[in-house]
C-alpha cells in the first residue's frame, strides 16, 4: 500500500496520456478529484443521516479503495499469468468478483489502453458492461476495447471475441 500513499507517484507524464487532454473532464478531475467524493458524503449526509453517511460514503470508500489496493498489489502475486509481461501481474477470479472485472491484471498490463480487462466471453469483467451502457447514452465515449481476432489461441485458451 505504500505506493499510494507515497507522493513519489502523484505526478505523470502528460505526453504519455496525451489524448486524455482533450477531454476538459479529466483536465479538472486531474485538478479537484476530491470534489465529487466531498459532495456525495454531503448530499449522503444531508438526505440519509449520520447512518447512511457512516455506511453509505465512509464505509463503502474504505472497502473501495482496499478492493483497489488488492488489485494493485495482491494481483502481482496471487493468480495465473496469460501473458508474459514485465511487471509479474496476475489474473485471479477471487479479485475479479470483489472488483467487478477488475481482477484480470495480467489482461490489463498486456493491454492497458483497452478499457475491457476481461478478455474471453467468459472472463467476467462488470466494469465493463457498465462502460458500455454510458457509452449507449453518450456519457462515455471512444471506448477501446481489446479485440482478439476470431478464434485466436491466447495461452491456450480459445476466444472467440469479434
């Protein structure tokens, strides 16, 4: 967990990410990223009470953001590896429940600017039907998903994405 509370890691390279600049969005999240969470723990608070503020914003954020350490540590230890990156990241069905998809790590690190991580139709990957939904409603848009050219054998494994 050291890595996330290391100020060593806040800065980025924007030439690597520079498509990501054309989207005033991210530019302000990149910014003020405490805003959205500082209004909904207001708006919990204000509608549901201290129960719900307690539940509802502090709890579920503690749970996030473990279920978000999980992935960025345990899933470069614990799981089976597809692809052979340099980092030693690690798909795990355990992680992939608790994050909605987000536990193919080796999947993502073999493709990190695909927004699908689950790779096969049937690698589990929630995150990404919701990614896909937004997107049918215009929140989201240009979506990259990875795509495996037909039967293609990947680690001895047959997809069969299009």
């Amino acid at each position: 967990m050291g890595w996330v509370l290391s100020n060593e890691y806040d800065s980025h390279d924007e030439r690597q990410i520079a498509d990501f600049a054309k989207f005033p969005e991210l530019r302000w999240l990149d910014c003020y990223h405490w805003v959205p969470a500082v209004i909904l723990a207001f708006l919990i608070l204000l509608i549901g009470g201290p129960a719900a503020f307690v539940w509802g914003f502090l709890v579920s954020t503690v749970l996030l953001y473990h279920a978000t350490f999980c992935i960025n540590s345990l899933a470069h230890v614990f799981g089976s590896r597809r692809f052979d990156t340099p980092d030693q990241s690690r798909n795990n069905w355990f992680f992939v429940l608790l994050t909605f998809g987000e536990g193919w790590h080796n999947n993502h690190h073999f493709s990190m600017t695909s927004c699908r991580q689950g790779f096969c139709w049937w690698e589990l990957d929630i995150t990404y039907g919701v990614l896909k939904v937004l997107s049918y409603l215009g929140i989201a848009r240009e979506l990259r998903p990875f795509r495996i050219p037909r039967n293609k054998d990947l680690g001895g494994i047959q997809c069969a994405l299009r």
